[in-house]
C-alpha cells in the first residue's frame, strides 16, 4: 500500500482536478441511471395512455439525462486525462533528475532496455492508477450507495439485494479477480522490462552479433522472452475473463431479485406497478459500473509492481553526495593528490581501490596500468566525482573535491572515455556539445588539434556531414578523435584518457595514443590503460593490481625491476613481433 500513499502524494498538486474528475464521473452514472429509470417509467406510464402533458416532465427529464450524461463524460474524460498528464510529467521529470543523480555510477547494474522500460512504460502505467483504478471504485462507492438507498425507498427488499450483489460485484468479484491472475499482473511489468532490454541490446550489438555468427541464437532467445510476455498477459487475460464474467453473473443474479420482490411488491399493494421497471432497470445500469472493478484491481496490482520497479531506482543511494554549501573551485593550475584513497561500487562487499597515494602536479603526465579490474576505471570515476571516497580523499589544490560542486569538478577534469557517446547529427553539432558558444573557427581548431580536419573537409558536407546513430558512419579511431575535439574545445586543466586504444588493433591504437598525448600536451594528463606500448614517454607509470598500486616509476625503472610491468611488457612486445613476422610472410 506504501505505493499507493507514494502515488497520491506525487499527485497533491492536482488533487483537485482529480476528485473533480470523480465528481464528474459520478454525475455521469447518475445521469446513465436517471435515463434508464425515466425510460422505464416514461413506457410503464405511456401504455396506461394518460394525457401527453402529464408526461412532460418525464419526457423532459429523459432528454436532460441523456444529453447530460454525454457532456459529463466528455468533462470527466477531459479533466481526468489533464490530471493524470499533469502527474506524469512531474513524475517524468522527477525520475530523470534522479537518474542524473545516479549515473554512471549508481546505475551500473541496470541494463539499458530495462532503465528505458522503467522511465517511459512503467512511468505510463502511473495513469492507470488515476484514471482506471481510484476513479471507478470513487465512483461506484457513491452511486453505489445512492442506488441502494433509492431501491430502499420504492421496496425495502429490494434495496437489501442490491446492496448484496454490489458489494459481492464491487469487492468480491475483483478479489478473485486479483486473485487468479495476480502472480501474473506482478510478473508482466518485470518480463515487458527484460524483453525491452533485450531488444535494446540486440539491436546495438547486431553486427558484433552477425561478424561472429551468433545472431540467430541471441534473436532466438529474445523470441524465447517475448514467448514469456505472450504466456503472462494471457494469464491475466484469464484473470479479467473470470472477472468480467463474474461481473455479470452477479448483476444478472441481482436484477433477477429485484425483479421477483418488486413483484411480489405489486401483487401485495406495497408498489404501483408503473415503478416496477424502475426497480428492475435501475441495478442494471447501475452494475455497469461494477464492470470495470476487477480490470481496475487489476491495474491496481501492475501499477504497484512499476511503482515498485520506479521507485527501487529513484529510491537507490547516491554514489555521490554533494556539499549542501560548497566550498569555491580554487583557482589553477591544478595540483591532484590521492591520500590513502578506497572507494567501492554501490552493492559491492570490498573496495575496489585501496590506500591509493598519487600526486599529480600541473602538466604531468601519469598512467595508469594494471589488468582489467584492476580498480583503474573506478579511480577515475572518483577523480570525477562519479563515486564518492569511501576512505582517504582526493584534493584539489588543496581542497577535498567532496566539498566541491560535482559540476565544478568536472569543469577542471575532463574525460575522453572508451565508449564516449556520438550523437546521430553533423560532426560539428557533436564537437559543438562542449562548447554551444564557441566560434567556427575554435570548432575547426579542435579538429585539427585531434587529427580529423583534413579528413572531414574531404566529405561532400564537411563538418555538416552526419555521422549516423552511435557514430555508424565512423572508424573506431574517428570515433575516438571526435571525443578528443569535445574535450580539446572544452580545454579541460586536467585530461583523463581512460582506455583510448580499447577495441582497435594495434597499429592504429599505438598511433591514436600518440596522437592524443601530443594533443593534449601541456596539459596535466592521466591515460588509464591495460595496454603499456605508446606509454613509454610519460612522466610516470603507476601500477594496480586488485585495486592497490604495486609498482610505480618510471618506463625504464619499471623494465628493470623485473616485475608485472617487465613482464607484461615483453608478453606485448612478443605478440607484436609474431604480428609482424605474420604479415610480412603474408
């Protein structure tokens, strides 16, 4: 129920129109029942052929009920949407400026596809909780009440059986209802989240998937989820079947007593016949709106299970807290020190990196070595305050970068990461992503600096040349130099170069290396790498292994040290020679 209470809170703003929207929606049954009630009473009148004029009224009464019931619904559908609209994009909003929070590091364990899921499907099934859940139970709890008093009017008995079955109909049908499909109604949120997420990923790594011939058997296994989804939702098809089926029994049942004992109510004096259709059609209208109550407990249980789903994210620890008062970004150049750094994942049991100790002063250039998992990329969220310290600090000129803005941090470092994100627009609109303001010109100085001018001024477009969705259109190395303007138009202090050779042969990574170290001389540059060749020219290399740094110094003092740097360096140096001899036999 905790959702439930979430869910109304998150919609206090408009609290108003929503409980005019059942307001209206009550007006709208009301005005159903007093035309079916008119009805049968304007036909029991008329066959006893009175005078016209004594049936004016009812005539009247009939057009009113039927005209009104069509403009109340016409509002209650407009004011009911417009709440539920409002509600969603605050919502909307709300979840994204939680995701900002989170990412990257606080989302590691979600899957793409599933956070796309959580954000736009699960958010919208938040409609359902205001339009097709508290609505009709508001709805039918007030006509509800209002039929049966006035069935107790005309015939105290009859009141009393309707009373029965619309309880039976408002409360134990949608029970069982909930009941028979309920384990599906959680499931099926969860499985639409999984088969999004695998589609995501099939469709990103496609020709990965059809280079190494596995693309039949990934698509066969996201049919193998789709055919999961189709399984859950006819079992809750199977659950709202028995509902509405019940739905109706009930209401039949129902209207069948009301008949009898309005009856035996004529027969016995205690009723003019001319109300006996009154009795009889009122509770059959009115248990149309019991109809929708098990489809409604039904989306009652799926919004629960998104809710639950929304807010296990929105809820997650930040990896990072930022100062409520923070301090001033002091001015450069900037000095970084690690002191006796440890930091860990959000969910992990052990640190990632343990007592690290670095200095970096201005215009030193630093790697970063070690295996994968070695703590290298986590050091380098910390740096920029993507996760925070567990132990230690990391200071910056002096000042703990925890009492400094995140994004303030982030204007003094930059990152060209591994996988940097290529926008499907111009090269220019993606290098212009640093910096909106900056000129023609410090665009096509940046590219230059990166080594891509002379090759993008030979495309037909230029730099309005696109790129295509996740820079298709580009090499690896292209991709890479792109992500080099950004960050050379930015003009960052302090540059981090996490894997730039990742995922491209040797040659072409050995000359991208070099590249970027000479495009970003000058500036205080930290390259995180598990390859040592194009290194060899750094200030200093420092060594991690499970997350503690275990050798440092630099190039040729590593070599002669004898340990995971020599070693690693000659298995490299090995598989580069037997290369070679390959190509040049070739």
């Amino acid at each position: 129920m905790s959702e439930f209470v979430r869910l109304l809170r998150v919609a206090r703003p408009v609290w108003g129109r929503l409980m005019l929207a059942v307001v209206l929606g009550t007006c709208t049954a009301l005005a159903a029942i007093g035309l079916m009630a008119a009805s049968g009473y304007l036909i029991s009148r008329a066959s006893q052929q009175p005078p016209i004029l004594t049936l004016t009224t009812v005539i009247v009464s009939v057009r009113f009920f039927g005209i009104s019931r069509g403009v109340f619904r016409y509002l209650e559908r407009l004011v009911g949407h417009d709440a539920a609209f409002r509600v969603l994009a605050d919502l909307r909003v709300d979840v994204f400026r939680r995701l900002e929070v989170l990412a990257p590091s606080g989302l590691a364990a979600y899957r793409s596809g599933d956070l796309l899921a959580r954000l736009v499907g699960d958010v919208d099934t938040f409609q359902e909780f205001y339009l097709r859940v508290v609505p009709p139970f508001g709805v039918a709890t007030v006509v509800g009440v209002l039929v049966v008093v006035g069935e107790a009017l005309l015939v105290p008995a009859a009141g009393v059986a309707v009373a029965v079955g619309f309880v039976v109909a408002a409360v134990g049908v949608p029970w069982v209802s909930v009941r028979v499909g309920q384990r599906a109604e959680r499931q099926l949120t969860g499985v639409r989240g999984e088969l999004s997420a695998e589609v995501v990923e099939l469709l990103q790594a496609t020709p990965e998937l059809v280079a190494s011939s596995a693309a039949d058997a990934r698509r066969a296994h996201v049919d193998a989820v789709d055919r999961r989804v189709q399984d859950t939702e006819r079992r809750v098809a199977a659950g709202s079947g028995v509902g509405a089926g019940l739905t109706v029994l009930v209401g039949g049942l129902t209207v069948t007593a009301c008949l009898v004992l309005g009856t035996m109510a004529v027969r016995t004096g205690q009723l003019d016949g001319v109300w006996l259709a009154v009795v009889v059609l009122t509770p059959l209208t009115a248990f149309e709106l019991a109809s929708p109550l098990p489809s409604a407990a039904a989306q009652a249980v799926r919004v629960r299970a998104a809710a639950q789903r929304v807010f296990a994210v929105v809820d997650a620890p930040a990896p990072v807290h930022e100062p409520s008062v923070p301090a001033a970004l002091p001015e450069g150049p900037f000095t970084i020190r690690l002191e006796q750094l440890g930091a860990r994942w959000p969910g992990q049991s052990r640190d990632a990196i343990a007592d690290v100790r670095l200095e970096v002063t201005p215009g030193r250039r630093v790697a970063i070595v070690g295996p994968s998992g070695s703590g290298k990329s986590t050091l380098a969220n910390v740096l920029l305050r993507f996760l925070d310290p567990r132990t230690g600090s990391v200071e910056l000129n002096g000042v703990d970068t925890r009492n400094l803005d995140g994004d303030a941090v982030r204007s003094v470092i930059g990152l060209l990461g591994q996988d940097a994100h290529v926008f499907d627009t111009t090269l220019r609109e993606n290098v212009l992503l640093a910096r909106r303001d900056a000129s023609a010109e410090q665009v096509r100085a940046a590219l230059a600096d990166a080594q891509l001018l002379s090759w993008a001024e030979t495309l037909p477009d230029g730099l309005d040349t696109f790129v295509g969705e996740h820079g298709a259109q580009l090499s690896g190395g292209q991709r890479q130099r792109l992500a080099l303007a950004r960050v050379l138009l930015k003009d960052f202090p302090v540059v981090i170069l996490d894997e730039p050779g990742e995922h491209l042969d040797t040659e072409t990574a050995d000359a991208l290396v070099a590249d970027l170290l000479d495009a970003t001389h000058g500036h205080t540059t930290l390259v995180i790498s598990h390859r040592l060749h194009g290194l060899t020219g750094l200030d200093e290399i420092v060594v991690l292994s499970e997350g503690r740094v275990i050798e440092r110094g630099s190039h040729a003092e590593l070599l002669a040290r004898g340990g995971w740097y020599q070693r690693t360096w000659q298995r490299e140096t090995d598989v580069a020679d037997l290369l070679l001899a390959t190509a040049v036999q070739a």
